[in-house]
C-alpha cells in the first residue's frame, strides 16, 4: 500500500485541531447572528485555542518524528 506524499505531513493531530478550529470559528460566527450563542462566546474562544494548540502540537510532532538519524548519532542518546 502506498501513501502520497501529503499523508506523511499531515497527522492526527493537525487533523483534529484543524477540526476542533473550523469549530470554534463556526460557533463564534453564530455568536455574532444569535444573542443566544453570544452567551457561549468565551467558550468559543478556548476552543479556538484548544484547536490551534492541538495543531502546533501535531506540527511539533511531526518534526520531531521524521528526523533521519545518522549510523553515528543514536535516537536515544549516546550508546
């Protein structure tokens, strides 16, 4: 089975806080139509920066996963 080359850069976590982000901005636009959504405002919000969070978090992770290691240098320290 192959995978293309966009699957190696995008992980679960940018897809999650991708979501959780299309979210928030949903809810924060219903808050500006509806007196009644505007009460979740602050909410809103912390989600939005749940969602960014769990994508810097998933580009974090990503960098630090794909690193090709050298025969000289070992992943876990000096051995």
């Amino acid at each position: 089975m192959t995978f293309s080359p966009i699957m190696e850069r995008v992980n679960g976590e940018i897809i999650a806080g991708s979501a959780l982000a299309f979210l928030a901005i949903l809810f924060i636009y219903a808050a500006q139509v509806n007196p009644i959504w505007a009460v979740a405002l602050p909410a809103d919000y912390i989600l939005l920066a749940v969602g960014l969070a769990t994508i810097g978090l998933g580009i974090w992770t990503r960098r630090n996963t794909n690193r090709m290691h050298s025969h000289e240098e070992h992943p876990h320290g000096r051995h």
